[in-house]
C-alpha cells in the first residue's frame, strides 16, 4: 500500500522520526528561561497535551474543563477513525520501540511474536486510572501513560546527568538529608525493565501495559481503516512481522483490529501485496476477518472493586509525622488536592527548573504524592524571576503566571529557630538569609557587624556569611523572626543557611500559609 | 509473486493521506486556539489576588461524562462476542477432503 505513491510504512517512518525529534528538541527547549525559538512556536507539552488519557482523566477527575488538553479530545476523534495512528505515528516511546527493534534486527535479534496470555492487562489498568477519575482523583498509575513515562525519564533519569552544576545522587523514597540532583531510581528502573523485555517481545509495553494503548484499542474497534487480505497466500510473513502481534498466526486473514497500530509493516512485507488497508464504512466488530478482546468479566470486576477499595487508601497522605509541612508545591501550584487530581507525573516542570530545587517525591509523603514535584529547599532555592515549572506544565497543575506576578501568593513560610543559628549559639556574624531573601521578610536585630574591609572579605567572602565571631560582649546581627505575610516560601534563606549540624537549618521552609495572597511590595 | 494481485487493487490511499497530512497540520498548529485563554491574567497587580485564587475554579459536574464514557467503552470488550468460524482457503482444503471421504454425510 502507498501513500501519495511512496509506501505508506517509509512515510510513516518519516512521520514518527520527524515527531520524535520534535519531542526531543521540546524536551532539550524545556529549560530556564524557557525562551528558546522552538518553545516560543510550539508549546514544550504539545504532545502531553494531545493525549486522550490525560485529557480524560484530568478534566474528568477534577470536573473542570482545562482549556489546553481539549486537543487531546481530537486524539480520541482520530482513534475513532482510523484506529491506534497514535501509537504507531505519534507516541515517542513506541518510536523507541521501533527504534530499539531496528537496532537489535542489526545483532539478528527476532523479537516478534505473539502476545502474551497476560496482554489484557492494560485494559484493567486503563479501568482503575478511570475509576480513580470518577472518584476526583488521579491515580499514580497515570505515570504509566506512555507519553507521560517517556517525559519523566528524561526528567528525571537523563535530566540529572546533564547537569554540571553538582553532584547527583541515585535515589527514591526519603531525601530531605541528601544534596545533589536526584536519579528517580524507580522511574530508571521501570524503563530497564520495560526495554529489557521488549528485547524479547516486540513493543511488549503497547501490547500488555500501556493504558493509552487501551484506550486507543478500545475506541478504534470499529475504525473505519481496515485491513484487507483477500489475495492472501497464508505465508505467514505478515503474522511473523506484526510489531504487535495483532494478525493471528494460525490464519493470517483474522487480525485484531484493537491491537493494529497501523504501522503498515504487513503491507510492505507481503510478498504478494495482500496486505491492503481501505476505508470502510464501520464494520463490525467482528466480521470475517476480525478478531477481538474479551476480557474477562471476573477479572474486571475484581479490578473495579480492588480499586474501590483502593481509592481511600490511595487518598493517605503519609505515616511519616510531619511530612505534609515539608511537602512544598511549586509557586502558584492548585490546591493540594487539586493539585493532586491534575498533576500527571510527567516531570516536565522538574525538567525546566533552573536551580533543581523540584524533585519527584517517592513514597515519604504517601502513596498519593509518588512522582508529583517537591521543592526541596535544603539544596535549592526556588530561582527569582523564574517561571518556567509553570510554562512546562501539560496540565496548568501549576498555574501559569506572569514572572513579575511570581510572589502574588505564597508557595510556602519559612520558620525560623534560634536553636539552630550560629549568630544565636556561637555569637558568629551570619545573616546570609537576610541577605538572600528576595522579599525582605525575615526581621533582624541590629547589632555588631564585621568590617567589610576586613581580612576575610579579601579572599572574595560577603559580610554576610562570613562567620566571623562578635567581640566578647557584643553580639552580632542576626535574624528575630520570618514575617508570615511577607515570606512566599522560596526556600533561600534555608539553602543558604550555614548549618551548624548539616541538614537542620535554623530555617525551615513548610507549607504553611500556601496560595495565601502575600503583602510584599508592589513590584 | 508481485504480480498476483488480478482483481488490480488501488496501491495508492489518497483519501488517508489528505486525512493524515490535515490532521497533523491541525495538531500542530491547534495549540494556538487552545493557548489563548490559558495565561492567568494577573497583570493588575495587587487587585489581581482579590479575585484571583488558585482554590477557586468554575467546576462543571457535567465532566465526569468523560471517565464515565471511556469506562463504558472499554466495558464493550466484557460484552460475549459470537465466535464465526473463518472460512479460510485451509478451512476450505479441510472441508474438501471431508466431502470425497463422506464424513460429512454421516
């Protein structure tokens, strides 16, 4: 079969090459300041945006119609007619797939086959992250949507590496207590396992798990483009050839039209051009030559009624005490439970952040905040006149906002404890948060200050931070406490606090007083 | 083996072409329509936060059709499907044989 008179799998191939890059030049734009010429034309999120599964279960967890994911309302409409195109054209981890099977058919690797027993499997995924959207929450197995995966993986697997400005370290679950970019270690590890067994089973991630995959099989049941095969010789070619195992192996004339994602291979691989795909008016869903997924009733139910379960479970916040003060959103993000709903797991804001202060949270704040951005102050403060998390943002989770409008409300408070303050403890001269406090919110006392040409600023070191010791009876400047109006939670004062034990600041940043309109000065 | 094809089959889809080549132009450039109302307009200044709150959204029940209609339509796959019995060219082979052996008439 030819499109426009060149084969319709070359053109397919150039259109999924082409996209990919695409991605992967959003991907590479999606940083501070998030000016880049691509970005500027076409949004870094665009193909987040254009998933059905996102656009569902957002708008339809949270029942609020979020403007930019309405396209992916036309990815449903175009599974509707042409069946999985998405998969097989658009979806950057399919063109992994497909690039990987190129690579390892090189090394004599024949990897396709037909698909496991356990292939339905997806489809009880896709009905849980659906009813977890009924009940107005979104499911962490969100993150199991291609798109969304492949975008994390950047985020948070190859996005680590490539920074220079520190060390990384490789990590999941609790990470107040380390400094350095963070290595999602499960999000690393789920990717090696997902391209180690694709190595033995073609595409195995769109055939057995990916709930998008679900969803486009289950809307492209009665497409309109069909596979046609009435000069059929029964080689087989086909069936051995089929990425994703949809054309049956005992009579290469039954197909499964839910698992075809139109990649065309068949068409090109048939020696005697009876591979064909025409539009047709809908078929049946089973006509002669279709074949279709029953799943099995009990174990639907069983799923429906596990994740009824589940969903209260899903909804604890945490057993770690404390915790929900140290769960810091990006500034402007929805409220928690909002946030929540909407957040997809993608990485995207993780990825733009200039300073590496947002970190994919593992299981320290509950099951419910795996994945979903944490601002981790100890190591990073949120940058001034950044937006960029926002900007990235597929599902406006974080709100967009204009950069001068950044501290119109508060991300967080810091808290302030003379316990822990070398101007209090050790009558050394400090103040490097009042110096670095974008907003002037934490209070000083005025007391003795070091010369600022004296011998320790000749080596290039600020008065503030210095740590010089006040003379016998005086004391130092140092900070009284952090104004609760003014403070919007950025986290400076507590990256550059000089700590006396290392990783317990004398200020903490908590959530405390989040999305409250600050009282600073107008800009 | 390339020449088999007597019935002389259409090799080129038009049709789905015109259809790919407008939908990936809409996709691509369909983003402008949805960008244009999505920057929260904060620009004037403090007044802005007396209405603007990020706890406050317009929410419309109506919504919830969606998850409702994608969990009916993967519940179209517990639906029991008739098994058909494709008449292949094997199968036709098969029947053969059945018939100049009279198994069929016993």
């Amino acid at each position: 079969m030819a499109l426009f008179g060149v084969p319709t799998r070359r053109v397919r191939i150039v259109i999924q090459s082409s996209l990919f890059i695409l991605w992967a030049a959003l991907i590479y734009s999606t940083h501070y300041p998030m000016q880049s010429w691509l970005g500027n034309h076409i949004p870094v999120s665009i193909f987040l945006r254009i998933d059905p599964l996102v656009a569902t279960v957002i708008m339809g967890g949270m029942r609020v119609g979020v403007t930019i994911l309405l396209l992916g309302l036309v990815t449903l409409g175009v599974s509707l007619l042409l069946g999985r195109v998405f998969c097989g054209w658009v979806c950057p981890l399919g063109a992994t797939f497909d690039f990987y099977s190129w690579i390892i058919k090189k090394f004599g690797v024949r990897h396709h086959g037909p698909s496991p027993s356990w292939f339905r499997l997806k489809y009880y995924i896709l009905g849980a992250i659906l009813i977890f959207a009924l009940f107005g929450s979104t499911s962490p197995l969100i993150g199991l949507d291609p798109v969304v995966l492949i975008t994390r993986v950047a985020a948070a697997v190859l996005q680590p590496f490539g920074r220079v400005d520190g060390a990384f370290h490789w990590s999941v679950g609790d990470r107040p207590h380390f400094m350095g970019h963070f290595i999602d270690l499960s999000t690393l590890a789920l990717f090696i396992l997902i391209m180690g067994y694709t190595t033995k089973v073609s595409r195995i991630w769109c055939r057995a798990v990916c709930p998008l995959g679900a969803y486009l099989a289950s809307l492209s049941r009665h497409s309109i483009l069909r596979r046609e095969t009435d000069q059929c010789v029964h080689c087989n070619i086909c069936s051995a050839s089929c990425p994703t195992g949809a054309i049956d192996f005992q009579n290469a004339e039954i197909y499964n039209e839910s698992e075809c994602i139109k990649c065309f291979i068949c068409s090109e691989e048939c020696p005697v051009d009876a591979n064909l795909f025409a539009l047709r008016l809908p078929f049946k869903a089973n006509d002669k030559h279709g074949q279709v997924v029953e799943l099995d009733r009990r174990a639907f139910i069983g799923t429906a009624v596990t994740t009824l379960v589940a969903v209260p479970f899903a909804r604890i916040e945490s057993g770690v005490p404390g915790s929900i003060k140290k769960l810091i959103r990006p500034p402007m993000s929805r409220e928690e439970s909002d946030f929540l709903s909407s957040c997809i797991r993608c990485g995207e804001c993780m990825k733009a952040c200039p300073t590496g202060t947002l970190k994919p949270a593992g299981l320290e704040h509950g099951l419910r905040s795996l994945w979903t951005p944490v601002m981790t102050p100890l190591e990073a403060p949120c940058k001034e006149g950044c937006n960029a998390c926002s900007v990235a943002c597929p599902t406006d989770a974080i709100l967009k906002y204009p950069i001068e409008k950044k501290y119109t409300f508060k991300a967080g408070t810091a808290v302030f404890n003379p316990a822990s303050c070398i101007s209090y403890t050790e009558g050394k001269f400090c103040s490097e948060c009042v110096r670095v406090c974008p907003t002037n919110a934490i209070s000083i006392k005025k007391g003795w200050e070091p010369n600022p040409s004296g011998p320790q600023h000749k080596w290039g070191i600020s008065a503030a931070g210095s740590e010089e010791i006040a003379p016998p009876k005086k004391t130092p400047t140092r900070p009284v406490h952090v104004n609760f109006d003014m403070c919007v939670g950025c986290g400076a004062c507590e990256t550059s606090c000089n700590q006396i034990v290392f990783g317990q600041p004398a200020m903490v940043t908590t959530s405390q007083g989040r999305a409250v309109p600050t009282t600073m000065p107008k800009a | 083996m390339k020449k088999i094809n007597p019935k002389k089959y259409r090799k080129y889809s038009r049709t789905f072409g015109l259809l790919l080549t407008i939908l990936i132009a809409f996709t691509l450039t369909a983003h402008a329509i949805a960008d244009e109302d999505v920057a929260v307009n904060l620009d004037d200044g403090a007044e802005a936060a007396d209405f603007f709150n990020p706890y406050l959204f317009a929410r419309d029940p109506l919504w919830i059709l969606l998850p409702i209609f994608a969990l009916i339509i993967v519940g179209l796959h517990l639906m029991p499907v008739p098994k058909r019995n494709p008449k292949s060219k094997i199968d036709q082979g098969k029947r053969f044989f059945r018939e100049i052996s009279g198994e069929d008439k016993k």
